[in-house]
C-alpha cells in the first residue's frame, strides 16, 4: 500500500470521501508550494496534487495555464521540484499525486524523472498526454515500485473504460466535462452513468475533476464517486490572495464542509 491507498482505507472505513486540491509548482515560488502543502493539509486536504507547469498544455484552462506561465517565469526547474518535495516529506506523509506531461519527463529523462519521484517520495503520476496506447513508454521503469501510474478518463472513453481502469491503482482520474480545466456552473448529464460505468471494471477509488469550484459542487460528486478534484478555483484563490494562506485555508475548509 502506498499513502494513497492507506488514505482511500481510512476514509472508506469513515465512511468519507476525498478532497484532492491541485495547486501548480512554483507559483509563485517553490517555497510558498511547501508552505501550501502544509496549510492544504491542515486545511482538510487527503490528497494533494502538484502540477509541473509546460508551456503548451493540453488539459488546462487559463486560470491554470497562467500559473504555468508565471512559475517558468519565476525559473521554475523540475529538479528544484523534487528538491521541494523532499522537503515536504520531511515534515509531511500527505498523498502527493504529480500532474505531469510526457513531454516534460522526455525533455527531463524518463530514468532520471521516475528516479527523482521516488527518491522524493511522491506517490502518483498523473500525465494527460501520454496515452493507454503508449503506457509501455514509461511502465517498466514503474515495476516493483510504489509508484502509480493514475488514468484519466472521460466521458467520450465509451468502450475504452474498462483497458483503461481495469489495472488501475491508487485511483482513477474521472474527467467531468469535455474540453479543458476551469470552473463551471453546469455539468454533463451522463456523469451518474459515466461513474458507474467506471466502477463496473474496478474496485479502485473514482474521483471526479475538471470544473468542480464549490462546496456545492464537492457534496454532489460525493454522492456518486469516491472523491472530488479541485484546481483552477483554488489556483485563482491562491493567486486572488496574493498567497494569503488564511484565505486559502478557509475556502478549502469551505470546500470540505468544515465552514
């Protein structure tokens, strides 16, 4: 068991489901991403996903993709990333699950990236560019490892969910809405089927993202997944605030109920 699953353990046994907030790396420097790993914890956070800024991203909207944007800016490099996330094991066990295209582990070295993530301790991979298709790319560098390798799925997998989950481990990134990150006021109607049909080839943990914003929004998923990812409004939040911990710690406190 990795800390992922110890945590999926606890808060079935509790009878909860998990907050995973996401904030970007580096932004606006790597020193307030380990002081906000701390508060996001303290805040009520079970898992906490970091995002390795690019330049070109795929998945992410404009709330995130600005953050990129200013932690490259402010030099941002993943080897000082994994230097930070050291850090945070030294004074934290919170899950760490790592947003991360292929195209930065290629530019990095895939050896040298997967090294860095365990040496470090993180516990997840998250990478939406790299596809079912070419997991083999990076899964042997994965074996024997407690390192996961998380799968996202979307709406539009169809016939494609159960390749895509049936030897997931940790949990399964189920993708909310088509397009890319940001808040949202409306969700798609097929998103009750959507989770069942995912939970139908696997017993791990579904947790949905993409556009979830409010506390309103966290205690809906709730009831269908197993857990709910939220990004771009905490990104905003932090940025708003001007890094203001005490604002950022309330509004994830509101987001797990505890407001």
């Amino acid at each position: 068991m990795n800390r992922i699953d110890k945590k999926f353990k606890y808060l079935k046994e509790n009878g909860r489901q998990a907050l995973i907030p996401y904030i970007c790396a580096g932004d606006d420097t790597l020193q307030k991403t380990e002081e906000l790993v701390y508060l996001l914890e303290e805040a009520g956070a079970d898992i906490i996903e970091l995002g390795i800024p690019y330049s070109d991203p795929l998945a992410d909207g404009p709330v995130i993709q600005a953050a990129a944007l200013r932690a490259l800016n402010g030099g941002f490099k993943i080897a000082h990333f994994f230097d930070t996330v050291t850090k945070i094991r030294k004074n934290s066990q919170v899950p760490l699950a790592c947003m991360v295209y292929y195209s930065s582990i290629i530019g990095y070295g895939k050896e040298k990236f997967v090294e860095g993530c365990l040496k470090s301790e993180i516990d997840g991979l998250i990478i939406p560019d790299l596809p079912y298709e070419e997991y083999d790319e990076l899964m042997p560098l994965l074996e024997n490892t407690n390192l996961y390798l998380i799968p996202l799925v979307a709406l539009t997998s169809g016939d494609r969910i159960k390749m895509l989950v049936e030897n997931s481990r940790g949990l399964v990134y189920c993708v909310s809405s088509l397009g890319v990150t940001g808040e949202r006021n409306n969700f798609d109607a097929r998103i009750d089927s959507f989770i069942k049909e995912v939970k139908r080839y696997t017993d791990t943990p579904a947790c949905i993202g993409f556009g979830i914003s409010t506390k309103e929004d966290v205690e809906e998923f709730n009831k269908i997944a197993d857990g709910a990812i939220v990004g771009s409004a905490i990104v905003r939040k932090i940025y708003e605030s001007k890094g203001n911990l005490d604002d950022v710690g309330k509004f994830v406190k509101e987001l797990k109920g505890e407001y």
